[in-house]
C-alpha cells in the first residue's frame, strides 16, 4: 500500500484506530473495515463479498447499474456505495435464500429509500445470484377508499388518512407472501396513491413459476405494539387535537399487536432503515412533495403545513420503532442527511 493516499475517515470513527485493507477490484479505492460488533463505517459498509466474488461481478454490475439507474431516471449511486453497500449486501440476502423461499423485511420511515433499494435489489438478486425477487409494498396492501371511510365513520375520523395498522388489507398480505412461496402463481396487489385507491384487480401484475426471495417494504413492517400505558399521553398536535381521547392510538396499537403480527410473522430476515431524527422524515416527505408542486403536480400535492400533519400519524409508531426494533433486527442501515447509508450494523450469528 505504499504510495497510496487513503481518504479521510468518517468523523464517527476518525478518533478510533482502524485495520484497513484494500480490495482493488473496482474503478475507485474501496476500503474494507474489520470490526468488533460487527459495524461498519461508510468506506465498506456491509461486510465484504469474498474477494474472487467482487472482482467477478462488479464490473459487471456498474454497467448495469448505469442501464438501470437510466431507465428510472434517478441517480446513480457512487462507485464505492455499489461495492461497499449493494453489492455486498445483495450477497448477504443471498446468502440466506438456502434453497427456500426468502422473506426479506425493509423498514424505514417515509423518504428513507425502500422502494429504490428494493429494486436495485431486486436487480443485483436476479443478476449476480440466478436469484427471482418479487417485490411487495406495504402501501400496495392499503384498504380501498370507501373501506377506510367506513372505518373513519364507525371507529375514528383519522383512520380515513392510509398509513397506520388498520389501514391495510392484512389478510390479502399474507396470502400473497404464502401463495409466492409455495410457487403459485400471483396477482400482486397495486395502490394508487394519485386517486387514493386500489387499482382494479385485473390490472395487478403477475407473478408466475418460482420466487427466490420476497422483498416486503414498508414503513412500519416487522414493528410491535406499544405498552398501552406509553399510549396515555399524546405526542404531536395531531393526537393533542384530534385523538384528545387516545381511542384512535388506542385502536391502531390493538391492529398492530393482532392481525398484523401474523403477517410480520412471515419475514425471515429484517432490515431496518434509520434516519439521524425525525426532522429529516419531515424534510425528506416535503422534498417529495416539492417536486410533485414544481411539476404541476395536482389537487392531491400538500402544501408544507399538511406535510407535517400528514407525517405526524407516523410520528409515534416510528419513534417507537427506532428505540424498539435496532436490538432485534438483522441488520439496521444508519442513514446520514442526504439519504446515503453511513454505518451499517449486523446482529451476530
């Protein structure tokens, strides 16, 4: 390694001595960290693919990404994310599959990139492993408008607002994730988030032959209820204004510990996705809708003021989740401010 210039370290392990080693496979320097507890920082996030595999597949995988990233008009990932971080990572999935079919849960508030990291996922499974990766959303599962309305009518006004456990169809969940692993073939659900409603079924795409691992996104998957005596007292000016009773709290952990226990109970393996604090939840949705504003977007596109109390239904289950869930998920994803993962920690064999 002489005359190699190594770059700076991330400021949460430049006071922490380091064994670097380099693996020279990819058009820039990417970095591996051995160390204790299994965390790694941002210069080889996930633990590193057997040497032979990284030099196989990534310069294969550049090139696609590139294909890919083009097809869905976002941008591409830097060099040393793809080698440190996806590649990497889509081995660890991989590694679990063991000739059975995957449930891999995501988790992570809103604009913490579930969808596009499920599909690249998706992409790097089929490419580099022969594995098929059928992807389903928590949102695709959402009740339809006029059973969400009749829930806001007989039980709580609130729940006419998609998002919280008792909005979701959870039966339809659990059977698609059955009917994927017993190789059935399968319509997978779609929501349309522009009219607020399911698409009709026969517009469902399908799913046919065998699936190797089911990708199950969502903001609030694999979560558990909270204790009710942490329900007495609101938290934001939505519950203070109009859940002054807590029977809409009340109502959504009672979903959460029942039928959508069942369903979460079919994930195999959990990551989770975390911001630095809930601001950036806030920041990250009205990023979303600016864009949406900026593009003409419709009657549905929220002003910043129904941003933060649309966000602020999520704002409880999250911060439960972000004290609750890191010390029983396989592998939690620390998020900096700009969306990009920054440290990565795995749960021990």
């Amino acid at each position: 390694m002489r005359g190699l210039r190594l770059p700076a370290l991330p400021a949460t392990f430049a006071d922490r001595p380091v064994p670097w080693s380099l693996v020279s496979c990819f058009s820039e320097p990417v970095l591996t960290c051995v160390r204790p507890r299994r965390c790694y920082p941002r210069l080889m996030l996930w633990p590193p693919a057997p040497r032979k595999s990284l030099r196989r597949e990534l310069p294969g995988v550049r090139a696609d990404v590139d294909a890919w990233c083009a097809e869905e008009g976002i941008a591409r990932p830097s060099d040393t994310l793809i080698a440190g971080f996806y590649v990497p990572m889509a081995a660890w999935v991989a590694e679990h599959v063991q000739g059975r079919t995957l449930v891999l849960g995501i988790n992570g508030a809103q604009g913490t990139g579930k969808s596009t990291l499920s599909r690249l996922l998706q992409r790097l499974l089929e490419r580099s492993h022969g594995h098929r990766a059928a992807i389903l959303s928590l949102d695709d599962l959402y009740l339809t408008s006029a059973e969400r309305l009749q829930r806001a009518h007989a039980i709580h006004p609130l729940l006419a607002t998609r998002g919280v456990p008792g909005t979701h169809d959870v039966d339809l969940g659990v059977r698609v994730i059955r009917g994927l692993r017993q190789g059935e073939p399968v319509a997978l659900p779609r929501f349309d988030k522009a009219t607020d409603d399911r698409v009709p079924v026969a517009q469902w795409p399908r799913w046919e032959g065998p699936c190797d691992v089911v990708i199950f996104e969502g903001w609030c998957v694999g979560a558990r209820p909270q204790r009710s005596e942490d329900l007495k007292e609101p938290i934001n000016g939505l519950e203070r204004l109009e859940d002054a009773s807590g029977e809409w709290r009340w109502y959504v952990n009672r979903e959460l510990g029942g039928r959508y226990q069942r369903l979460f109970a079919e994930i195999d393996l959990l990551v989770m996705l975390r911001p630095r604090d809930f601001d950036r939840v806030y920041e990250w949705r009205e990023e979303q809708e600016a864009r949406l504003r900026s593009a003409g977007g419709g009657e549905r596109v929220m002003a910043p003021s129904a941003v933060r109390r649309f966000v602020m239904h999520f704002e409880r289950l999250t911060r439960f989740m972000w004290e609750e869930m890191p010390s029983r998920a396989d592998a939690v994803v620390y998020l900096d401010d700009d969306h990009m993962p920054a440290r990565v920690e795995l749960q021990d064999a």
